[in-house]
C-alpha cells in the first residue's frame, strides 16, 4: 500500500516533536545536542534498526567521525531517559526456511497461546500482507514487532 502525502505529513510531524521531546530530555540531563548526537536521533527515528551495529553503519555513512562508543552511549542514554527500550524489539530476519520453534508466541484475549516457527510467522505475515493490499509480489525480508508499554485491554 503505498503511502499519501497526508500519511507522509503526519509521519514527518510526529517524528519530529519525538525528536523535539528526546532533545528537551537530554538537555535537561545536561547533555548538548551535537551534530553526532542529531545524526543518530534521526536514524533511531526514522529508520528500523535491530542492533546497535547497524545504526552505527547508517551513521558512519552520514559522518565518518561516529564511532561505535558513541553509538552504545548514546542508545544507553535514550534507554536511560525512556526514549527506547531495546527489551522490546524483537526481530525475525530469516524467512521460509528458518526451522526455528516458538520464533513467535501470541496470547490471545481468552488467555490461549499461539505458538509460531519462524517459518509460519513469516508465511502469516506475508499472506497477510497480501491480502490486506500491502504487498503484491515482494517478499517480507525482517520483521519487527515492538509492543506497547501500557496495559492495552
């Protein structure tokens, strides 16, 4: 499905008072807003990364200078502040052939378990997609889930 220029609005909008937030809490730390520090909110924020290492790639493309020390200070200070919680992000990155048991488990509102290989996360994922209109031919490549802090009834 691809996205409107009103979805796009609104997406550019929310990042940047997330931004906004997380740059008023970390001054309030005492922390300046660097241009390092800037360049790596904006990857955080914008983009879907799993690990430490792959934000670090994107950020040294964009300024050589950013090494990996500051990557992990800067994700611990964004834990710190309640910005991000890595606890929380979960990742499948293999697809169809992963024989992986109990890559993902679903609890229903009746208090009942679901428990999916890697494999049928992904095929529910895909053909769900599908059906739904988001995709046509492409292939899901990762997916990630990150649940809600709040208790959502």
């Amino acid at each position: 499905m691809k996205r409107d220029a009103k979805t796009e609005s609104m997406n550019y909008h929310r990042t940047k008072m997330q931004k906004e937030l997380v740059q008023q809490q970390l001054r309030e730390r005492g922390c300046r807003i660097t241009k390092q520090r800037q360049i790596l909110l904006d990857i955080i924020l914008q983009e879907e990364c799993a690990s430490c290492k792959e934000i670090y790639y994107k950020a040294a493309a964009k300024d050589h200078s950013i090494g990996t020390a500051t990557v992990y200070r800067m994700i611990n200070l964004l834990e710190e502040i309640g910005a991000i919680s890595r606890k929380n992000m979960y990742r499948i990155s293999c697809g169809m052939e992963c024989d992986k048991e109990n890559a993902c488990i679903i609890e229903l509102e009746d208090g009942s378990v679901c428990a999916l290989s890697a494999a049928e996360w992904y095929r529910v994922i895909s053909e769900g997609m599908k059906s739904c209109g988001y995709i046509q031919d492409q292939k899901v490549r990762n997916v990630s889930v990150q649940p809600c802090e709040r208790a959502c009834d």
